[in-house]
C-alpha cells in the first residue's frame, strides 16, 4: 500500500505535516486533530461553505478597490472563492462544526483553501504562502470576528429560504387533504371528550393555516441576518482595516449573493451579540412545537384501527411490531415528533450559548450555530418524509367520522340555542344515563319536530356561525 505524501508547514505553535494534494493547511490540519467531537463536519453544510466564499471574494474586491491587494492576488482568489462558492471544494472542508476558538479553525479553513488553490491559479506550488498568505492576503483587513459571523449570517439567510419552500410544500399537502374531506362531517374535541361537529377537511385545513403563519415569523426573523459587521475586524474597533473598507464590502458582498445588506451601526457592539440566532431560532422552536402538536393529532385521529378513534388512516410503511403480528405504527408521525424534540433542544443550547459571551466576543458561536443550523437541516428532511410518505397517502373512514356525529351527546350543543341549556343538559345526562341517542329523546319528548330537528342537525348548519336567529322555545 503506497503511503500519503505529505508537504510541511510551519505557525507560532511549530511544524506539521499537511496531506500534499490538500488545499487546506497546518491550521486546518490541527483542527482536525484538536476537535475530533461529533459527526457534523463543514463540509456537510454547503450554504455554509457558500457564504465563506462570499466573504472572502467581497473582501478582495474591496481590498482591491483600496489599492490594497494588487490585480493579480486579487484575480486569482476572486476565481478561487468563485470554485468554492461553486461547491468545487467542500471535502476541503473536513473540520468539526462544534470546535473552540470562536470559529478561528472554520475562518483559516477557507484562508488556506482559497490561498492554496489561488497558488495553484497563478502558477505556484500548494504551500508557497510569500505568493498568496492564508493570512496576509486571503484575510486581508479582517478577523474571524467579523468574516466568520457574516459567514454564518449569509448561510442562515439561503437555509431559511429553503426551508421555508419545503414548508410551503408541506402546507399544501395539508390544504389538499382539507379539500378532500371538506364534506365529511366528524366531532370535534376538547381535551380529548367530544365537544361540536366540524369537517375532517377544516380539521386538515387547520393544519394548513398554523403552519403558514411560520412563513412570515421565520422570514421576519431572518432579516435580522441581514446587518452584518464586515470591517469590525477584532473587537468592533476596526482595527487592521483601511477607512472605507466596511462600505466597499458591504457594496460587493451584496452584488454577489444579491441580499439587500447593511452594515451595523455599531460594530463594537455587533461583534458579540447574538440576538438574532436567538430570535431566529425561537422561531425554529414555534414551528416545530406546532408540527409536533399536529403529529401527535394525526397518532390520534389514526389510532386503533378498531379500539381508538380510527377516523383516518395512514399509509402503512413497515410492520410495527416483532410480536403482534398485523400491527402497524405511526411510524412517520413519530420520527417528525423526535425531529421537533431534537429541534426544542437546540434551541436551549442557542440559548446558553448566547449568554455565555464575555466582554467583547461570545466564543460559543460555534456550537450555536451547528445547532440551528442541525435544526434547519432536520425540519427540512422531516417535512419532505412526512409529507411523501404520510400526509399525501391518508384516508379517511367517513362511516367512523359521520356515526361519531350521530351518537354523539355532543351533539346536543348545536341544540342549545334552540331548546335553551336547561333542556340540552337535561337531555345530555339522559342520553349518557340511558344510553339512546339525543336525536332519538329530543323526538322522544317532543322538543322539537323531525323536520326541525332535522334542519338543525344539517352538515352545513353545525360547522359555522347561525345563519339565522334561533328561535326563543325556552
């Protein structure tokens, strides 16, 4: 077996030998070996690699643009960032997202990718860094403080924006279920006894309706990753950056990712707040608080399919169990109740993470930004399963779902306004007592006649408003 050939490099901690055909370098290479911690790497999160690429060609253009960098350098890593932008080189990439150091190892990542590969562009060796620095050149007037955050920023803005697409799928389907069965009357429920009538299609065009309200709160809180603080180098002060640089490239990241940004008003404070990963994640939360409620809904209306409520069925996807033989589970709704949990849970750790900055940088981005980024990633995968392979495929028992209707006491309330609540009471416990249906005692005691109580109990006169005045019996 032939060995790897290796180059040699050198930083302030000594030398270490770097793959040969690598792009990235020593410092890359010690984050591999320091932060060996979970199975997310960067070079899973392309948005991420995508936004890094930005970054960094918007700061050679205005390093350019400041007569900073000259024509060649700028050419060569303006094409370098392009190919990385282009997904060229994400397994160039190979670092753990959670690491310490305040993403220094995911900033000199891209340095080195994009130095290296900028040598090559212009002629040179891997490695010949007095021709194109990670440092020198590639992170010319920055500082992981400014370049890594708008990165993360960049990337949240492309991922909300996927993810809000896959949502949209999602609602649909609901709206397309709600179409379906907008004839099928059911009984509605509080706190799991019956209440009032209602279609099994407004139940599904509920679902519909809760879930595009995220829409707007997910889109609302990702323009909060439209400031940026490009220019505040270390702390905010703009130290190491020419006068002019901040405007110069917030003018060119915006030409290349078409986002309308803006830079911060005060980049001191900008550099450690994390208020928006905070805002933004809270509405990851809410979403999926609200598609774990409307699984745990869907386990209900399913279950059985003779001993529980048995009013839709979801398609079968894999046996349910090694000793009951013909069990089927709810096997899609409870995968996208595990995902929401896991989402939850992130949300706490963006939480700790964000109050745990000190003084002028918060060194916790890294694993703030993994979690939701996780939970993007996750609610993405989870809604395009359940969708597929639940929601598109359900039917309904309309026999399960009318009948519920008629031996229902709850029936008895669409009655209220026209025999009075003395009379709908009186006739709830004797139904409940003696066990005949409250259509058959309201006839039973003259009440009121078939035909009005027919008229009454119409599909169409019990799952809205009155359409005219109850008239005053009682």
């Amino acid at each position: 077996m032939a060995h790897k050939e290796y180059r040699t490099e050198s930083d302030l901690i000594g030398t270490l030998q770097v793959p040969k055909e690598a792009y990235y370098g020593i410092q890359t290479q010690r984050a591999i070996e320091n932060f060996n911690i979970s199975a997310a790497r960067l070079k899973q999160y392309k948005h991420f690699i995508w936004a890094l690429g930005a970054v960094k060609m918007a700061a050679a253009l205005a390093n350019h643009e400041l007569g900073l960098l000259d024509t060649r350098r700028k050419d060569a890593i303006v094409q370098a960032c392009r190919e990385v932008m282009d997904g060229k080189h994400n397994k160039e990439f190979p670092i753990d997202m959670i690491q310490g150091g305040a993403g220094t190892s995911t900033n000199m990542n891209a340095n080195e990718v994009i130095a290296n590969r900028a040598l090559e562009i212009m002629g040179y060796q891997k490695g010949e860094y007095e021709y194109c620095s990670p440092n020198d050149h590639v992170n010319m007037s920055q500082s992981t403080n400014d370049a890594y955050p708008t990165a993360i920023q960049l990337a949240l803005i492309r991922m909300n924006n996927d993810l809000i697409k896959h949502l949209k799928k999602l609602i649909k389907a609901f709206n397309c279920k709600g179409e379906e069965f907008s004839d099928i009357l059911k009984m509605g429920r509080t706190q799991l006894q019956e209440a009032v009538p209602m279609t099994l299609g407004q139940e599904f065009t509920a679902f519909a309706n809760t879930l595009k309200e995220e829409i707007e709160r997910l889109s609302q809180n990702a323009n909060l990753f439209r400031e940026i603080n490009m220019g505040a180098t270390a702390i905010g002060t703009g130290i190491n950056a020419l006068d002019g640089y901040s405007g110069a490239c917030v003018k060119h990241l915006q030409d290349i990712t078409t986002f309308p940004l803006e830079l911060a008003s005060d980049l001191v404070e900008a550099v450690p707040d994390t208020g928006a990963y905070v805002i933004y994640s809270s509405a990851l939360k809410r979403m999926a608080v609200k598609i774990s409620k409307i699984c745990n809904d869907l386990r209900l209306l399913s279950s059985g399919p003779r001993a529980g409520f048995n009013e839709i069925n979801l398609p079968p996807m894999q046996p349910g169990s090694s000793i009951m033989p013909g069990k089927v589970n709810p096997v899609i709704p409870e995968v996208m109740n595990q995902i929401c949990f896991r989402v939850i849970g992130n949300d706490l750790t963006v939480t700790f993470a964000a109050e745990a900055g000190q003084l002028q940088l918060n060194v916790m981005e890294p694993v703030l930004v993994y979690s939701i980024m996780q939970s993007i990633n996750f609610m993405i995968k989870g809604m395009d399963t359940l969708r597929k392979k639940c929601i598109t495929g359900i039917t309904a028992n309309r026999d399960v779902c009318e009948n519920s209707v008629k031996h229902s006491i709850g029936v008895v309330t669409a009655l209220n306004p026209h025999i009075g609540y003395k009379n709908s009471t009186r006739i709830a416990q004797k139904a409940l007592k003696t066990g005949k249906g409250v259509y058959e005692l309201v006839l039973e005691e003259g009440i009121l006649t078939k035909e009005q109580l027919d008229d009454i109990l119409k599909p169409e006169n019990m799952i809205g408003p009155l359409k005219r005045a109850a008239k005053e019996r009682f």
